[in-house]
C-alpha cells in the first residue's frame, strides 16, 4: 500500500458516503499516510492491531483486503471493523481497545508467543484514564504492547488543550505507608 493507495481509498469511501451507499457513520483518515506507512514497517502480519474508530489505513496496512473493508464499510461498520483472521480490531468506544490489547500483549507473554500487539488511539483516549492505566501496566509488566498516539490535535473537533487543560497532572500527592489491615476482612475467613 502506497500513500496514494490510501487516499484513494478513503475518497472512494468519501465519495459512497455521499451517495448515500454507506449505512452508518464514518471517520475517514488523512494526512498522515507516510506516518503510518513507516509505522507498519515493523508490524508483523502475525502481531495483533488494535484500532478506534478511525481505522481504515491500519486495516489496510495489516493486509486486510481492500474490497473485504470497503464492503463492511458500506455495511455501515466502519467504526468497528473486526477481522480475527488478521487480528484486528476496532471499537467505536474512545479508548476501548486499551485494555483489549493489555490483555492480549498479558497473554501473548504469559504464553511465551513471538508476537506483539500494537494499539493506535488518538488525543482523547490519550488523556484518559484508560490510557494512562494501559501505559503503565505495560511498562510495569514489560508487555509485548506499543500504543501509538496519533495526535492531531484535537480531541473530536475540540482543541485537545480546550478539552483536557494544558495544565500537568502536578497537583497529585504521593505518599508511602505500611497498611495495618489485609486488602480485604480481618486477614481469616469469616462465615456469616
């Protein structure tokens, strides 16, 4: 797949769009074709790909075939394409792939696989709470998972700075003690 590959396909999508052919919404992708091209380099078609809503160029990238994807746009399930075959997969929930695709990296690694999982998620899901939960159960847990921010900008048409703040997360207090109780209960089974 080339970059002209790519447009083409989104403006043939643009175009059924607007002929009424497509029975749902679509986010169409642009701008950042050579960005994901790059990426896909290191992308094994043995890894899993976990997408937003946004995600023909990585179904495309991941060798799903063209006219399979189109024909599930049309359908109108562009927002949650879904290919086990090609392990692919999307969610229209922002952020809802993030802890998917933890889990999977879990597996893959519990299981000793060569394989890696890659999740692409945009602004906003990156200022979630999700996010920021995936990020560091994957660093703390050394995970076979890359999460790939594309950031435009913009969380939905909001500037993301307008959306989340631009100010840091530095008004959070830490502190460290030794807790006198179990997680749960008074350290034996009671029976009620």
């Amino acid at each position: 797949m080339t970059a002209d590959d790519l447009i083409a396909f989104e403006k043939r999508v643009a175009d059924a769009f607007a002929a009424k052919q497509v029975k749902g919404p679509v986010h169409l992708s642009g701008g950042n074709e050579q960005q994901l091209i790059d990426i896909f380099r290191d992308i094994s078609r043995e890894d899993y790909v976990f997408s937003s809503y946004r995600s023909h160029y990585h179904a495309l990238l991941h060798g799903i075939d063209p006219e399979w994807l189109f024909q599930q746009i049309i359908d109108g399930h562009s927002m949650n394409i879904m290919s086990p075959e090609h392990r692919f997969f999307t969610s229209a929930i922002v952020g809802g792939t993030l802890p998917i695709a933890v889990g999977v990296a879990a597996a893959l690694k519990r299981k000793g696989l060569n394989r890696k999982v890659w999740c692409f998620i945009g602004d906003m899901a990156a200022a979630s709470g999700a996010a920021n939960e995936a990020m560091q159960y994957n660093c703390g847990h050394g995970l076979p998972l890359t999460i790939i921010v594309e950031y435009n900008g913009l969380s939905c048409d909001t500037p993301t700075g307008e959306a989340w703040g631009t100010g840091t997360k530095g008004n959070a207090v830490f502190y460290s003690y030794e807790r006198a109780w179990p997680h749960s209960g008074i350290d034996r089974w009671i029976a009620f």
